[in-house]
C-alpha cells in the first residue's frame, strides 16, 4: 500500500528510497557474498601521496571512454574511494 501511494503521489521520494536501496543491497553483495574491497586502504593504498602519479596514468587510460575522466576527476575518485 505504501509503495502504491508514494509510486503515485511522490514517485521521486520512491524512486530515490528504492535507488538507495539497491545501492546499500549490491555494495553489502560485493562486500559481504563476493568479498570484494571497498576501499583503497583494503587493498594496501595506505596514503593519498601517489593519487596524482595514480590519477594521470589512469586519465590517459580514460582516452575515448563513453565519459572521459579528467585527471581531477579521478582524484576526487580516489579521495572518495580512500
């Protein structure tokens, strides 16, 4: 009933409740079932010293990408990601 009333009369607030949702469930998927790291630090990045040697190696990379990063672009990646 409730997903019935907010899919009519807020469907923003549902689709947004429903997005969270499906992000909260597949990071806990990947964490938790596949063990997949969800953070540089896990992966033995104990620093933010090399982002930017980091961040133009993978910006060149990113050259003819459906959405080119540029190299500030993924820093705040990296930054996010720490």
């Amino acid at each position: 009933m409730a997903e019935a009333l907010y899919r009519k009369y807020r469907p923003q607030v549902f689709e947004d409740v429903v997005g969270q949702e499906a992000i909260e469930r597949t990071r806990r998927f990947f964490r938790d079932d596949l063990h997949i790291p969800m953070t540089l630090r896990e992966v033995g990045i104990t620093t933010q010293d090399k982002f930017d040697i980091m961040a133009e190696k993978a910006a060149k990379g990113s050259v003819g990408s459906y959405v080119p990063l540029s190299k500030e672009d993924i820093i705040g990646i990296f930054k996010a990601a720490f």
